[in-house]
C-alpha cells in the first residue's frame, strides 16, 4: 500500500492544480499570518514580546498619546452603552436604515411605519424625551447632557428595550445582546497586561500563541480550496479514461482509497509544515533577541490537531461526492459549507459541532483558549469521524462501481449526464 | 483452462444487452464479430467483471463470476477506449499499473522491460504518453493488459483505427499470446478474426446467432455464394433481393458477388464462401449493418 500512496503522491505533486493550491496557501500566508506577525519583532514597539513597563498615570497617558498604554478592550460597561447606544439607534432612525449582520454580513434593513413608530417609543422611553426635543439636542451637540440612570434596575429594562428593538431590526442587529457590549470599552491594565505578557511568554512559550493564530488563518485556506485538488485528482480517471482499466484491476477498493485519501491528505499538509517550519524560525528569531525560549513544535502539534481534521472532513467529504457523482458538485456544497462556517462562528470562542473551521484570531487569551479546549477538541473529533465515515461511504461506492453489482452508477451518471447535457444546451441557447 | 457461460442475460433499464447466452471458450484465440451495438461489449465487460449480469452463470477457469477479487487476478482487460494518465511516462505508466495490479516491486522492474520489448516500446519508455501514436498507445494496452501475467485476456475491439501494418503486427502479438491463454477477441473487423481465430461467435441483437470454428462459420455459405455480371442499372433491383458481399466495377457493367440459395441468373457462378459472406449472410445482409 505504502508504494502505491508513494505513486499517488508523485502524481499529485505534479499535477497543475497542486501547485496553484499551494501558491494560494503561501499567497495566504503571506498576507493574513506573516503580515499580522511582524510587528511582533521586538524592534518594534507594539510587539507582544515586549514587556509591559509600567505607567502610573493611564488617563493622563491617554491624553498626550491619544491611546492607552496597553491598548483598551471592549466591556459591557453601562454607563457607556447606554448613550452610546441609544445615539446610535437615533441615527440609524434618522437615516432610515439600520444595520444588522446576519451571518457576518452586513444588511441595511429598512422599517416599515409601524416598526418606525415602535422603535420611536424605545427611544424615548430610554431617554425620557420626545422625538422633537431629541432634535434639538442632536442639532445643538448637546447629546451628551441626557441623563442615563445606570442603576441595575435601568440598565436591566434598557437591555428589555434594545432586546425588542433587535427583534424588530432583526438578527444581529447592533443591538443585540452580543453587539451591545461593543459599545463599552475601557483600558487595559498594568495587571492584565503582565498577566497577558508572562501566559504568552511562559505558558505558551511564544510559538504556541502565534500558532493559534496561524491554524486560523490557515484553517479559511483549508476549509476551502483543497476540494479543487480533490475533485481534480479523482476526476482524472474519468478525464484519461482510465476508469476501467484500474476497477479491473487486482488492487481492492479499500486500499486504492486509502492510497489516494492519504496521498490527498499528506500532500496538502506539506505546505502547511513548511510555512509551520518558517514561522517557527520566524518565532525563534524573535525570541532569540530577547533571550526567550520558544517551543519548537508548537506549530506542527497545532497544524495537526487544528488544522488536519479540517482538511481531513474536507477531502473526504469532496471524494466521496466526486467519486459517488462524477462531477464538480463537491466545488458548490463545499462553498456553501464554508460559507456557513465562516459567517457563523466569531473570531475566538465559536466551537460548535457544525463549525468546521475553528477560530482564534489572535496570539493572546490563552485562558480562553484553555477554558475552550474540550470543545475544541470534541469539535475536532467530530470532524475526524465525519472523515472516516465519508471515506468508508467511498470505499463501499468503489467497490459498488467496480463490481457492478447494482446499477448505481448507471441511474445516477445518466441523471448527472443528462442534467449536464441539458445546462450545456440551454447555455448555447 | 477454459470459460462456461450459461444462459446469460444482461438487461439496461429494461431493454436488454444480452439475451440467454451460452457459450463455451478454450485456450487459444477466441474472435467475438458483430456489428456495433451487437451486445460484444457488454459481455467483455462483464467477463471482466465491470458490470454485473442480470442473470445466468459464468465461471471462468472454475471460479464464479461473483468472485471478483479472485478472477481480477487472472484476467488482463484491455478496453476498447484504452488511455492513461498522459502525464505518465510508458514505464511510468506500465509500473503504476503493476502497482494496482499488486505485482511485487522487484518483478516489475524485470518483466515491464521485457513486455516493452514485446510490444516494440522498449526504445520509448521514457515517451510521455501523451507523445504516443494510436498503434503504440494499443501496444501499451496490451503490455499493461498482460503485465500480472493473466490466463484470461480480455481485448475490446483493438484494431479499430490502426494502419494495415499495425494491424497485423497486433494481431500477431496477440496470437502469441494465445499460446498459453485464453483470449477473447472482440471486433467488427471480419479480416482480423479470420487471420487469427480457430473459434469464433457472433452476436446479433445481444443473441449469440453462431458458435464454432471459423472453417463451420464458411461451410454455412457453401453453395449460396454467386459472381455474376451485371449493368448499371440492374443493380438497384438486385440489391433489394440478394445479398450483396462485394462489387467491382468492369467499365459499363459491375462484377457482383451475391448470396442466394438459388443461382441468381443463368450467368451467376458459384464461388468459394469466404468468412465475410457467412458472417453477412449470418447477419441477414448489408441493410442490418
């Protein structure tokens, strides 16, 4: 078996699509990873290697740099989203349109006069002003002088009402329970920051930080394109008519998927170790400037575990379809499955069963990353038996197709031929 | 060593391929004829166990035709639309075929030369296929068809569109090979069966409609085939009554061959049956064609 996935590799290293797949994955690399990591050489200020220094004087430092010293994080803080808040809600009621993002896109939705009114009475009722007198403040920039009782009490019935205007608007909107507490923010601490500086330092030894952030950028690449290379390395015994001289042949179906799924699989890997080993050095020149240790592995152990059973779920998934179908509709229901997995999940601490490309986009936040790591890796698990079970159903419509034994794949060709024939002809009408 | 087909039927969504096939295939050169869409493929193919049968029984050298893992062993399958990956080189190509055929590393590299050297591709083992002319991409179908050292050879229609030269040369090889195998032959091609066959099949509407040695096949026209003269325009009146096999044109008349139980005119004379009348005469004439 090993000389024939050493077969099916040579063929896939050289084949068109491989390398474009590969110049996609170092094109992706270099402008989402590498671009956002190299502001940590220590030469430049901002870089996370650094140890915070202290300053005792944070508002003060925020008024000469305009920024905090170690930057600000959003929080539900009442007093903050509640003008915020509202101002936003009476603007967006002013132009006409309000924002929502459903599925990570954004969406202008416009009321109808009886939702308008309704959002109208939430205004007021949180502000304690009629419509008019609001107009007036807003025109004279005098909006900072409405009050806001932050009183739990308040806070607790403003959060009723921005609950019923995101149900009017729609999902997602910037009243939501989760978008609302975007409108807090406040500085990060000296504390916070040293505790950050040491989990990233000691804890993660550097490289397993800028690791998870890899495995996210490179987890959008390998939800995605792999199914290319898939779909074209199946489809090229349809394409050299070779269909029938290798199900003739002595080699059982088990091992001629497993050669092909594994060649598949470890060829699309290999990218992924060479950019694992150039961010490793990457790291490790960092690292070395300052004297710190990094963990060498950190980004093959990463790969593996977070990236693999992504790419794993997605070649299987495109060989069966491919195999089962004997056309392209793997490119499509991949699509879609990416799609649906890139708009739902947030960009740290989505980890449901359905998200097939799991998110940490960043190289901090280790102690959300540890508090997530069963849900991680059931997560991965899923996947990994999603895999295992797609290349069985193929293993089993090989050997169904080969044997002949059913007349599956002349129902099913025929009603995928057909349906080609008939697209082809109403494309040349 | 020999294959037993039993009331074979092979049906596609209702309409049938095959109807209740019997027949029996020694070692040596068996030569299945019949027109397009006879049904010849359809039974290689199951032969080669790539479609399954509707019914009836197939063994092939003692072992059931449902015992694919056992049979691929002994069958090289060479497919009408015989292709490989064009990117592969010959030898390329010929050790990954042996690799599916699970033929062990170190007999690869000593018996692929050899059958390159057979098939006359030896000098051309580094060719990429895609470079190889239709002869030697047929010749490649063969060495890859018998590189697991098959007793059943299975060779679809593989003459078509070759030049006379590589015709003969392939239909030599083949011969060859027959000496220790069973290989079936199927063909449109009367002359390539009739220079190789001693057994011979015809298949008319997926009905076996002959079995026997190519001499049984000529002794069904013995008597029935006629020469005659004819002019110009006769030949339209003739044609609608007799079966025509050949035609030469003698200035202003035509010299016919014709088939007929009866002697067509006064100035028909009986001729010696070849291969080619007793097949049109077995098919029922030119118009079935």
């Amino acid at each position: 078996m090993f000389n024939l996935f050493l077969k099916e590799c040579k063929q896939l290293g050289k084949s068109l699509i491989y390398i474009v797949f590969i110049c996609i994955t170092i094109a992706f690399y270099t402008t989402q990873y590498y671009s956002s990591i190299k502001g940590n050489d220590p030469q430049y200020l901002g870089s996370a290697l650094l140890k915070p220094s202290y300053v005792q004087d944070v508002e003060k430092y925020n008024k000469e740099n305009n920024m905090y010293p170690y930057g600000s994080t959003s929080e539900e803080i009442s007093e903050q989203v509640m003008p915020k808040a509202t101002l936003m809600m009476y603007e967006e009621h002013m132009q006409g349109t309000y924002r929502a993002y459903p599925y990570g896109l954004i969406k202008h939705v416009k009321l109808d006069k009886e939702d308008t009114k309704k959002i109208e009475e939430i205004i007021s009722q949180t502000t304690g002003k009629s419509l008019s007198e609001l107009d007036k403040l807003h025109k004279t920039g005098k909006w900072s002088e409405i009050y806001f009782s932050s009183s739990s009490k308040d806070y607790a019935s403003f959060k009723k009402l921005m609950e019923e205007a995101n149900n009017i608007i729609g999902e997602q909107s910037n009243y939501s329970k989760e978008n609302l507490k975007r409108f807090g923010v406040r500085p990060i601490t000296y504390e916070e920051a040293m505790k950050t500086y040491k989990d990233l330092i000691e804890k993660d030894k550097i490289t397993n930080g800028f690791a998870r952030q890899f495995c996210d950028y490179m987890g959008i690449v390998m939800g995605l394109f792999p199914v290319f290379v898939v779909i074209s390395f199946i489809m090229k015994d349809i394409k050299s008519n070779m269909k029938q001289v290798i199900y003739s042949r002595r080699v059982s179906s088990t091992k001629l998927i497993l050669s092909r799924y594994s060649a598949l699989v470890i060829m699309m890997m290999i990218p992924i170790f060479l950019l694992a080993i150039v961010s490793t050095f990457q790291a490790a020149s960092f690292s070395e400037k300052l004297n710190l240790t990094v963990d060498y592995f950190a980004f093959f152990k990463y790969s593996i575990g977070w990236l693999m059973p992504t790419l794993m779920a997605v070649t299987a998934v495109g060989m069966f379809l491919t195999l089962l179908t004997e056309t392209a509709i793997a490119i499509p229901v991949q699509m879609i499955w990416w799609y649906a997995s890139i708009t739902k999940g947030v960009l740290i601490g989505s980890y449901a069963l359905s998200q097939l490309m799991i998110r940490f986009n960043t190289i901090y936040d280790r102690d959300e990353f540890v508090s997530n790591i069963t849900n991680i890796f059931l997560n991965r698990m899923f996947f990994i038996l999603i895999s295992a079970i797609f290349v069985v159903a193929s293993i089993h419509i090989l050997n169904l197709k080969r044997i002949g034994r059913i007349d599956f794949y002349d129902k099913y060709s025929k009603c995928f031929t057909n349906f080609k024939g008939k697209f082809k002809n109403s494309l040349s009408k | 060593m020999q294959i037993n087909i039993n009331n074979l039927s092979k049906k596609f969504s209702g309409k049938s391929a095959l109807t209740d096939v019997n027949l029996t295939i020694c070692q040596g050169m068996f030569g299945l004829l019949g027109r397009n869409g006879a049904g010849k493929t359809t039974l290689m193919r199951i032969l080669a166990t790539l479609i399954n049968k509707s019914s009836g029984e197939i063994s092939i050298c003692g072992i059931n035709i449902l015992k694919t893992k056992e049979l691929r062993k002994l069958i090289g399958y060479l497919p009408q639309d015989f292709s490989v990956y064009p990117n592969l080189s010959v030898y390329e190509a010929m050790d990954y075929l042996g690799v599916l055929s699970e033929v062990p590393s170190s007999e690869r590299k000593k018996v692929i030369p050899e059958l390159l050297e057979k098939v006359n591709l030896l000098d051309c083992k580094k060719v990429k296929v895609r470079a190889l002319s239709g002869g030697m991409k047929r010749r490649l179908g063969i060495a890859q068809a018998i590189l697991h050292n098959p007793k059943v050879l299975i060779v679809d229609e593989p003459t078509a569109g070759l030049d006379p030269k590589e015709r003969i040369r392939f239909r030599n090889l083949l011969c060859e090979l027959a000496k220790d195998k069973i290989v079936i032959l199927s063909t449109h091609i009367i002359g390539d069966i009739e220079a190789t066959c001693e057994n011979i099949g015809i298949l008319d509407n997926g009905s076996l409609i002959f079995k026997g040695t190519v001499q049984e096949l000529k002794s069904k026209a013995e008597g029935k085939v006629f020469s005659m003269n004819v002019k110009p325009d006769e030949l339209e009146r003739i044609k609608q009554e007799y079966i025509i096999t050949g035609m030469i044109m003698l200035g202003d008349s035509i010299s016919i061959r014709v088939i007929s139980d009866v002697p067509p005119s006064d100035n028909a004379q009986i001729c010696e049956p070849n291969i080619e009348d007793s097949y049109m005469l077995m098919i029922g004439g030119i118009d079935n064609v």
